[in-house]
C-alpha cells in the first residue's frame, strides 16, 4: 500500500487497545450520498460494481465524506450468485429477484463453483486499487452467510417469514445439507479471494438468520459457519459476524473461531458482557436513530460508549445499514463525536 495505513479498526477487532473507539457504518457507501445518487442514475448497482474505478469512487467517499476508520467494499451480497448458476436480477424497491428458486435435490447438486479469478475479477480489481492506490484506512470486504443466501435462492427473492427455507431445510435434509457444504465452500473461496486481492477484514452478514431459533440454528447452521470461520482464520485476518435480529445466536457466534461479533440494537453491550460474550463487540446504534435531533443521536452514541469502552475489542456502527433518508452531515458529526468523546474517556479511565 502506498500510504501508511492507520490501524485502529484492525487492532480494535483483534481485542487490543486503542486511543479511541473506531467507527464505520453498514451501507456507509451509497445509499444516502447526493454524488452516489446521481451516479445512480445513470447506473445500475450491477452496472458499478462491474467497473472497479467507478466502484472504487463510491467505496472510498464516505472514508473521504465522514473520516471513518474502515471502508466497504461496495457490491451486494448477491454478487458471486451468477456464477454458480443462480439467475438474480437486483430490482429497484424489491431487492433481489432469483427467476429459476431451488425446490429440489437436482437443483442443488446442479450449482456450480466459484472461480474468482474468472467470475469476479471486477471485485479483485477494485479492491487492488482500492488497497493499493487509494485508501489509507482498511477495506473490509463481505460475504453473505449460507442460510441468508440460500432464503434468497429458495424463496425467489426476500420474504417476511422465510417458510419455504424452513420447510425445505427441514422435509429435504439432504438437499440442504448440500446446499450449505456448496455455499460454504463458496464464502470461503470468495472470501480469500478478497483477502489475497488486498481486504484488511471479512465481514460475514447473516442477515435473516435471526428467523430460526438457537437449536434448529446448531444443528443446521452452526456446522457451517464453524466450516466457513475455521478455514478463514487461516488468513489471520480479522473475522466479524453479523446479523440482524439474531441477538439469540450472539452467543452461538461467541464459540465460533471468529474475532468479532456484531450486535443489532436489540442486545445491549452490557448485556452481551454479561451474557459472556468476551470476543471484540461491533455495533450498535439503532439506523433509525439517525432521522431524529442530534441531542437524542448524542445521548444514544453516549450510552453505547459508555458501554463500549469498559472492555477493549469495540467497534462503533450501526444494528443495521444506512438509510437513504439519512443526511451525510449527521454521520460525518456522529463520526467526529464518537472519536473526541471516546479518546477523551479512554483517556480518563487509564
């Protein structure tokens, strides 16, 4: 890399000390930016992921906009699909739409595997020149976990109750095994090759995990995920897992081989810690927060601080991403008040 790379997301996500707590946010890159919008405009998401100078732009402005400590990588959790033989189409207001869903043993055992130098080499490339060129704080690349991406592929596209997923993961036990040991081998491939383009960090995003319960979650995810994290761990790079509304699983993602765990707004910091969560923490200020005065953003910022910082291994964010309605001046202010407010306390406390 050409500029000094500042480090303090990276030592926070191993549990080591810092000055101040890091802060990045979920959907930090697009979204809610004018420049993002009017390059919208003109292009469609597969369209910017597809031409790394473009993608590169759009991943590097809010690191530019807000001073956050990391970047991410900006593409959609759909991205190596296509090249398994899945068929997705993104649609604007839905999300992504899958014409041909799994419904059979023969459909899983039809999808192909992953050849990033082949199929994705538009990622590579923008990360490279994102790593090599451009950022001086580091890049996170992502993955989505299994089960997300397979409700994707069996219900069609997003869904409010995932009742397809659970009955094919529970009437067809074989074809899901198959599945998550195909997409596992999957995450792992894509997400090395992220690491080995030049990503800092891998982010792992359940997001509708949250829709099973903690036993059918051991039994037909954790496999899987331990699969996925015990092979990554070998990159020594840091590890975080996420999910939305999965704060019952926090403590199945406490015993896997992973560095960090993500929390929603739903679990507290404090209730982690005392659930015994002893990994590094990433999270956790409620998105919609950001639409309400700045005294109640502060208050709210404050309170996770607080909780935050009693421990090393904490990293500021979102329980979920950015919305579009949310004005780019009050996370470029949120960015700053969690760096003072934070340095100055982990100041007073040593």
């Amino acid at each position: 890399m050409s500029k000094e790379m500042k480090d303090t997301f990276i030592k926070a996500a191993k549990g080591e000390k810092t000055d101040f707590v890091p802060v990045w946010y979920m959907r930090q890159a697009g979204r809610s930016q004018p420049e993002y919008r009017a390059i919208k405009e003109k292009y469609s998401l597969f369209e910017i992921t597809h031409q790394p100078e473009l993608c590169a732009y759009v991943t590097k402005l809010p690191v530019d906009q807000y001073n956050v400590d990391a970047a991410v990588l900006y593409k959609d959790i759909m991205t190596p699909l296509p090249a398994i033989g899945v068929d997705v189409e993104i649609k604007s207001g839905i999300g992504p739409v899958i014409d041909n869903p799994i419904k059979t043993l023969e459909d899983v055992s039809k999808l192909g595997v992953l050849n990033p130098e082949q199929d994705i080499a538009y990622v590579l490339d923008t990360i490279k020149l994102l790593t090599e060129e451009q950022l001086d704080v580091p890049l996170i690349g992502f993955s989505g976990a299994p089960f997300t991406l397979a409700s994707y592929m069996i219900e069609g596209g997003p869904s409010k109750n995932y009742h397809k997923t659970k009955a094919f993961m529970y009437s067809q036990p074989e074809a899901w095994s198959l599945l998550m040991d195909k997409l596992g081998s999957m995450v792992i491939t894509y997400a090395k090759s992220q690491i080995n383009a030049g990503a800092s960090a891998i982010q792992i995003f359940d997001s509708w995990v949250g829709a099973l319960n903690v036993d059918d979650y051991r039994h037909f995810i954790k496999p899987v995920m331990n699969k996925i994290f015990t092979e990554l761990k070998k990159e020594n790079t840091p590890l975080i897992m996420h999910g939305v509304g999965a704060s019952h699983l926090a403590l199945e993602w406490n015993d896997l081989p992973l560095d960090v765990v993500g929390l929603d707004w739903r679990l507290s910091i404090k209730e982690a810690r005392e659930k015994g969560i002893i990994k590094a923490v990433q999270g956790n200020l409620d998105p919609a927060i950001l639409l309400a005065p700045w005294n109640v953003i502060e208050a709210r910022a404050k309170e996770i601080l607080d909780q935050g910082i009693k421990q090393d291994g904490f990293i500021f964010n979102l329980g979920h991403g950015v919305f579009p309605e949310v004005d780019p001046a009050v996370l470029k202010r949120l960015t700053s008040f969690i760096h003072e407010y934070s340095a100055e306390a982990i100041n007073n406390r040593r």
